[in-house]
C-alpha cells in the first residue's frame, strides 16, 4: 500500500477510533447500569444472550465466488447497542431526535425497543475488462464509495424500523483504488489499469427508511414459548434517497434453525440495513455467558430475495454535477440470497451466497454472484 493510501487508512482509523470508542466505553457502562432488569429466557430473549453491545466486520466479495468485475468488494465495521426502552440511555443521540424517529418508524407500541447503529464501509466497483488502461465506455465505470452512518432502530417482536443517515464520498479519494490495488497484492493478482478513469471525487449524502414485518402466521417464534427449532418469515421494504442512490425496495426472507434468535437476520452491506440485536421486551439483558452449553449455540440457515426500482446509482449513472463515466443503468434490479448463520455466548457469524441481477444494459455477463463474510462479538 502506498503511502498516500496508508495515510487515509490511518484517518478512517483514527476518526472510526474516536467515533465508535465513546460508544463502546458508555454502551458498556449502561448495558448494567440503567438497562431494565431481563426477562426469563423465552422466544424472545432466546440464548445465547448478547449482554452489550455487538462490533461486527462484514467482508462482501465477488473474489469468493472466483469474480472480479462491476461491484467487485466492501468493507464495513459496525457497532450496534444494546436494547432500551428509551432513547434516554443511548449515548450520543440526543433523546429529541430518537424521539422524532420513533414518529418516522411507524411502530405504535409500547412494548418497542430502541437501540442505535454505526457503520464505516467502503465500496469498490470495476468494469470486467480490467487490463484496459482506457477502460472500455460500454463496461461499468471504476468508482469507489466511502461512508459513516448513524442509524436509530425501533423494534418489536414483529416489527422493526431502521432510519439511517450516511454521509459519504465517491472518487479518488475514497481509497477504494488503493484498498483494492493492496488485496490484489494480497492474494497475488493483477492489478486494474484503468483507476485514472474513475469517477471523480464528490460528497453523497444520503437517507434511508427500512421496515421489517415478522409474519405470525408463517412464524413459530411467539412471546411465551421458547423453542428449540424456530422457523420465520420476514417481508422488508426500503427507500433511499440521495446524491448517491435513490431505489425502493422490497423483500421476504425465510429462516429455519436451532435456537433462532429474535432478530430479523444478517444484514447485506446495503443502506439502511444493519444487524440489530435480539428483541427483548422492556430492553436489554445484563446476563452472563456460563461453560460449554447447547443453550449457548443458535444455528440456522436463511433463503431471500429482494427486487428494486432503481432511479439512480451515482457509480453507474456517474457524477451529479460533473462530467463522468456513465453507462445506462436497469430500473429494475434483483437480488437472491441464502446463507447460515452461527451465534455462541459472545460470538456470532455467517456467511452469504449472493445473486444480483443486470444492474446496467450493456453488462456483458448475465447478472453477478458475491459471498458476504461478517463475524461478530458482543461484549
């Protein structure tokens, strides 16, 4: 890595370091000392129990399904807090704003929890061709996304809003050039030619409402019978909108397994989608994590699909306000995925086998495969 880029990766560190530390050092602190009391273990609040809050690093690459080309790789490190009852016990967000995002959520309960996310992720895109020092017009523009977001989260046991603003930046300065140019060293592959024809350095601002629905009538996890082997179902719809991207989406997702957890599923590096912890009424656990337990392990495998209206997409449309490679995007774009997921005590990952369809005309494979690899640890 050279040392421009060595530079910027320090930065994200340090400014990552001094977002997300406050955060730890008061969640970890609160999680004992002002989250209410937990309830029995039930299907609500099923083991393994994450006593605080949940730092996760989610890795999506094409390379794991042997490809590199159009959104080739990303990178996200996430911190999630606990569940509370109140946006009074989360450390920097002010209790007006979770108030007024509670109103956006349309969750009317009073049985609901609140809790916050932070993200850092940077994304890389590639055209197919990459030996082309003068890439090709027709193929998917370079281009490089770097993004902070703060997400407030309302949820039930059959309901969850997430509302996220991201502030991010695509061009040169994204690092995305330089993160990909030292993976490709990394696993001793040829380094792309065309990064000088990227697209050119702009800030994106953008907003996002998700919803999630936990279907009762396809679902076995209730609020007073704990079971060992669960089954859910679970339809999201999103709307972003941007500088970057503006889209609606909708989707379903089906899980089955061993101590299914009362969540809504892994996440996809996607806006406004962030894994939140297991829903527990009245808010979060303090519990402790004891020896070697089945009562400790939740496994399950997951199946979905998500369909979106795309209005734009800055890393094919091109720059806003600026002169930039573009191609002609599709409207429509879908997306199927399935994967497993794996929790113990502390612990927890999955990894995911993604299908994306045609995201531009001229695409010259049919659609794209990618593998999303997260690991997590609450503590």
């Amino acid at each position: 890595m050279n040392s421009l880029a060595t530079r910027a990766y320090i930065g994200l560190g340090v400014l990552a370091t001094l977002v997300f530390s406050p955060v730890l050092l008061a969640q970890t602190a609160n999680s004992t000392a002002t989250a209410p009391s937990a309830p029995a273990a039930t299907a609500l609040s099923p083991t393994p129990q994450f006593p605080a809050g949940l730092w996760e690093l989610s890795h999506e690459n094409d390379w794991f399904i042997y490809s590199d080309r159009d959104y080739t790789g990303g990178l996200r490190m996430a911190y999630t807090t606990p569940n509370y009852s109140n946006w009074d016990s989360i450390f920097l967000i002010p209790s007006g704003l979770g108030n007024f995002s509670d109103k956006l959520s349309l969750i009317d309960s009073s049985w609901a929890t609140v809790s916050a996310a932070i993200y850092a992720q940077i994304n890389i895109y590639t055209p197919e061709a990459t030996q082309l020092r003068t890439p090709n017009p027709n193929d998917h523009p370079y281009a490089g996304w770097v993004g902070l977001a703060t997400d407030l989260i309302r949820q039930t046991d059959t309901r969850r809003s997430i509302q996220e603003i991201n502030v991010g930046l695509v061009g040169p300065e994204s690092g995305a050039q330089d993160l990909q140019q030292s993976f490709h060293q990394f696993i001793h592959s040829t380094d792309p030619l065309g990064w000088d024809h990227q697209i050119k350095n702009e800030p994106v601002f953008q907003y996002t409402n998700r919803q999630d629905w936990r279907i009762p009538a396809l679902s076995n996890l209730n609020n007073a019978v704990p079971v060992t082997f669960g089954f859910d179902n679970i339809a999201h719809g999103t709307v972003t909108v941007g500088n970057g991207w503006d889209y609606a989406a909708v989707g379903a997702l089906a899980r089955f397994g061993y101590h299914l957890p009362m969540d809504f599923g892994p996440a996809r590096l996607r806006l406004g989608d962030v894994d939140t912890m297991p829903y527990q009424p009245g808010g979060s656990a303090a519990g402790s994590i004891g020896g070697w337990s089945l009562e400790q392990l939740s496994a399950y495998v997951y199946f979905g699909a998500e369909g979106r209206a795309v209005a734009r997409d800055i890393t094919l449309d091109g720059n806003t306000f600026a002169r930039s490679a573009s191609v002609n995007k599709e409207p429509l774009v879908g997306e199927f995925y399935s994967g497993l997921a794996v929790g113990y005590g502390h612990f927890r990952g999955s990894f995911m086998v993604l299908y994306e369809t045609n995201t531009f005309r001229a695409q010259a494979q049919t659609g794209q495969w990618r593998g999303i690899l997260t690991l997590g640890v609450a503590f």
